[in-house]
C-alpha cells in the first residue's frame, strides 16, 4: 500500500483514539495536548492553581503601594479579603505570567501559552486574581487586558486606571480619591455601589445609565472618565 495512504490512515487512528480516550477519562468537552503522550484535561477538572506572590511581598520586606496588570489573554480579579496580598494563576498550565516587585510597585505581565493541542475544545482563558489585604490603600492601581474581563471588588485607591480591548469591566463596592479612567472598547463597563469623583461618561455606540449619587458632569470638568466605544456603560 502507498506509504502517503499508510501515513493517512495512522494519523486518524491517532486522532480516533485520543478522542476516546477524553471521552473515557471524563467526557467532552475538554483539551487534549501532548506532555510525554497524551494528556486529557476535562473542563470541569480541578485544574489547581499557582502562587505567584513575590517573596518581598509574601515576607511582608515590602508593603504595595503601586498594582500595574497588563494581560492579553486572562480574566483578571482584583479583590479585597483576608490578611496578605496574593497572586494566584489559574489553570496553570495554561498561563505565562511575570510578575516582579520593586520599592512597592508589583507588576504583573501576562500572555497566553500555545500548547500543542489536538482541538476537541480549547478550554477557557486563564485568572489571574490578585487579592488584597483589608483597609489597604493603592496608590495607584492600573489593570490593561486585550482579551478577557476585569473585576475590581472592594477597593480603595487614590488613582483608577482600566483599559480592557475586548471584555466587561466591573468596579464593586470601591472608593477613587482622585482620578481615574475607564476605557473599553468592546464591552459593557458596569460600576455599583462605588465612590467616585466627579465623573463624565463617553459611549459612541452603547447605552447609558447613571444613579443620581454619582456627579455627571461634563468632560473638561472631570476628574474620572468612563469611554466605551461598543458597549454600555451603567453606574448603580
């Protein structure tokens, strides 16, 4: 038999077989890659996750005054509980993330690892959730993504600074002293129960609503900006 037919008929025997082999160890859909043969991760799996917190911060040798995020494929939460500043990723096979400290300025870096797939499902963005002490005060608190959502929950900084490409950004129970911005460019922009300076909100395609106990006001008068190019924006 020509070796083109062998090589033809080998690689869907491959294919068929990993395919039952996912099926048998937990069901579609999910991923398979190679690591050493193959390797099934189902979506509902415990998938683990990993502390990247950096040893001056976990030590408590340097206290966070500065949080600069920038992402191109993760869902990333920003979150007020417990009693140290963490950083968790997770899937972690799935993510690459950087993450340095210095003179309490935490960056975090992030991109998205190819892994060589045979492509039953590729599975969901990686988190990264990044947890912040009680009664702790930012600086400044800076999150960029490309793709994927940004939360923020219960927190308090001097100076805002959102930028999402495609994905929501939520604010939740969070007080701005100073100045800030919000820009998305496809995705809703949602803000509840937060204190916030005087504001002002631009949406080219998208709707918006504002509670009477956030101060609207025009935008050379604003000490916080909300823009949205498709998406809408709602304060509550």
């Amino acid at each position: 038999m020509n070796s083109k037919i062998m090589t033809g008929f080998f690689l869907v025997f491959v294919g068929l077989a990993l395919s039952a082999f996912s099926v048998w160890k937990g069901g579609l859909p999910g991923e398979v890659y190679w690591n050493n043969g193959p390797v099934y991760i189902s979506d509902q799996d415990e998938r683990g996750s990993l502390d990247i917190t950096p040893d001056q911060i976990s030590s408590g040798k340097q206290e966070v005054k500065n949080l600069v995020v920038a992402t191109k494929e993760a869902d990333v939460v920003v979150e007020q509980q417990g009693t140290r500043f963490s950083i968790l990723t997770d899937p972690v096979e799935k993510s690459s993330v950087t993450v340095s400290s210095n003179d309490g300025l935490v960056t975090v870096t992030a991109e998205e690892k190819n892994n060589w797939t045979f492509g039953i499902k590729n599975r969901n963005k990686h988190r990264i959730i990044i947890t912040v002490p009680d009664k702790m005060t930012f600086d400044k608190l800076s999150l960029s993504n490309v793709n994927g959502s940004l939360k923020v929950k219960n927190q308090h900084s001097n100076v805002f600074s959102l930028t999402n490409v495609n994905g929501a950004v939520t604010v939740f129970d969070s007080k701005l002293e100073k100045s800030g911005l919000i820009d998305s460019r496809n995705g809703d922009v949602t803000i509840r129960k937060s204190t916030l300076p005087k504001l002002a909100t631009v949406s080219r395609q998208g709707n918006v609503q504002i509670d009477k106990n956030y101060q609207n006001v025009h935008l050379n008068k604003a000490d916080f900006i909300i823009r949205t190019i498709n998406g809408d924006i709602a304060l509550r």
